[in-house]
C-alpha cells in the first residue's frame, strides 16, 4: 500500500500513473486540498488506485457538479476509478469499487475541529482494510473514526448501511 496526496507535483503523479514501477501498487490516493484535486486526474484510470475524496474535491476532478456523495462516487467510476470513498461532511459518504455502491451515514458529532479528518479518515480504512474488513465495515470503522476526531469523543456508529 502507497498513500499518495495532491502534494507531489502533477507531473510526479502523471508519471505514477503511468509507471510499471506502481502498475501493481495498491495506490491509496488524496488531494490534501480542493485546490490540489485536479492534479489526481492522471491517477483516475490506475489500475488499483483507491481515491479518498469529499464531493467539492470529486466535482473539481470530473469537471461537473454534485450534490452527494453518492453522485460524485459514480461521476469518479464513470470517469475511469476502480474505487472511490467520497465524504460529505455530515452528510452519507459513499464507497464504489467492482460490483459494490455503498452508502453509509456518519454519526451526528458535534464538530470541535476539521482539519486532519479526511487523514483519519482515509487511514482507518486502510488499516480497516488491511485487517480484512469487508467495504461496508470498513466504511462504518472509518466514519467511526473521523466522527470522534471531529469531536473529540468517542463515538458509535450503529450497523445501518443505506445501500
């Protein structure tokens, strides 16, 4: 697994894309900004590219606007994605991957802070997945987590998948 953001240069990322070094890599892949979005494009037809995105970021990426998460997610796989995570704030974050849409709501927090949720977010569904979670548990470990980052108190986050 290789985590990748928008920081590293167009370029470098246009050339991981397309390099046989990562044409197996399991391409775990942020913008670490909505203005750094649009730099991702190249990496949205890597063959095992997972991109982690919020829906300002996914509609930056395609070009187009949307309004959840689910839109954006089939907006990215239509573009080319073999899987994406979009989140939507407080609103249901999506996972589209081969043969699987789910959506899935993140328990109501109160927000004490933002900054660095998208990293934990992204993080505890690697780590989720690598311990072997299927996509909706790993979705819902991390929602989890990013909804007791957000408020600083550990949270619940019943079994409720929306689709």
């Amino acid at each position: 697994v290789a985590a990748l953001d928008g920081n590293l240069t167009e370029e470098l990322l246009g050339s991981i894309a397309i390099s046989p070094l990562f044409a197996n890599a399991d391409l775990r892949v942020a913008p670490a900004s909505p203005g750094k979005a649009e730099r991702l494009r190249p990496l949205l037809r890597h063959p095992r590219a997972t991109l982690y995105v919020n829906v300002e970021e996914a509609s930056l990426i395609c070009n187009a606007r949307y309004d959840a998460a689910g839109q954006a997610a089939d907006g990215l796989i239509g573009r080319g994605a073999r899987r994406v995570l979009v989140t939507d704030g407080p609103n249901p974050a999506a996972y589209r991957g081969p043969g699987v849409a789910i959506a899935e709501a993140p328990p109501p927090v109160h927000q004490a802070r933002v900054t660095g949720a998208g990293d934990t977010f992204m993080a505890a569904h690697i780590a989720a997945e690598m311990a072997g979670s299927k996509p909706a548990d790993a979705l819902r470990t991390a929602l989890k987590a990013a909804a007791t980052y957000v408020s600083g108190v550990d949270v619940d986050v019943p079994a409720r998948t929306l689709s």
